[in-house]
C-alpha cells in the first residue's frame, strides 16, 4: 500500500490510538504511549493501526493490534504484527503473551500458540 509508514508512537498519538482502539471494541481506557511501547501506521497523516507491547521483567504482553475497518485484509496488521516481533527482540524480550477472544486464528497464523 503506497504511502502507509510505520513509526513509534509518541503522547500527541494517543487520542488517535484511543479512537482506534474504541471504534474496534478494543479496551482503549489505559493506553498511554508513555506506558506501553506502540507502533502505529499511518496513512494519509491518520492513524490507521497500532500495536503495543506492553513490558513486565523480560516479557511481554502483545495487545492493542488493530487496524481501520476500511483497511483490514490490506496485510497492515501482519506488517504491525512483524514490528511488534522486532522491537521484542531489539529489547531482548524472552517472550510475548496475548489475550484475544476475537483474532485467535490471526494470531495462530501468526505462529502463537493457544494455551
């Protein structure tokens, strides 16, 4: 997709994040970039996914992976799920959990296992 870029979020991000976030039905309430570690892309100067991992002692928690109704099925969130896997092993993480009820054959394809 021309024009999509990928880049850290940063605090004038997280009104977009949210938005995002709640127009997915994900939970939105305690985003903050200063918090969790996001990645957004953006298309046309808009906020149209995000990922975050969120640290704990070596590990991590893979949540807030959404992308725009109008954009699912472009390969965005497979393009975010890659950045979140990077910057896991930039920050020598040992390994990434997730708690979905939506996405689970998503993120099976995306070779995380259900426990």
């Amino acid at each position: 997709m021309d024009g999509l870029v990928f880049r850290h979020a940063s605090t004038t991000d997280d009104p977009a994040l949210r938005g995002l976030l709640q127009s997915v039905k994900l939970p939105f309430e305690d985003v903050a970039s200063e918090r969790q570690d996001f990645m957004v892309a953006l298309w046309q100067g808009r906020v149209v996914g995000c990922v975050a991992l969120e640290r704990f002692e070596g590990v991590a928690l893979l949540r807030s992976l959404a992308v725009a109704e109008s954009l699912r099925g472009s390969g965005v969130g497979r393009e975010l799920h890659d950045c979140a896997l990077a910057r896991a092993r930039e920050l020598g993480l040992s390994r990434l959990f997730l708690l979905t009820t939506t996405a689970a054959p998503f993120f099976e394809r995306c070779v995380f296992q259900p426990s």
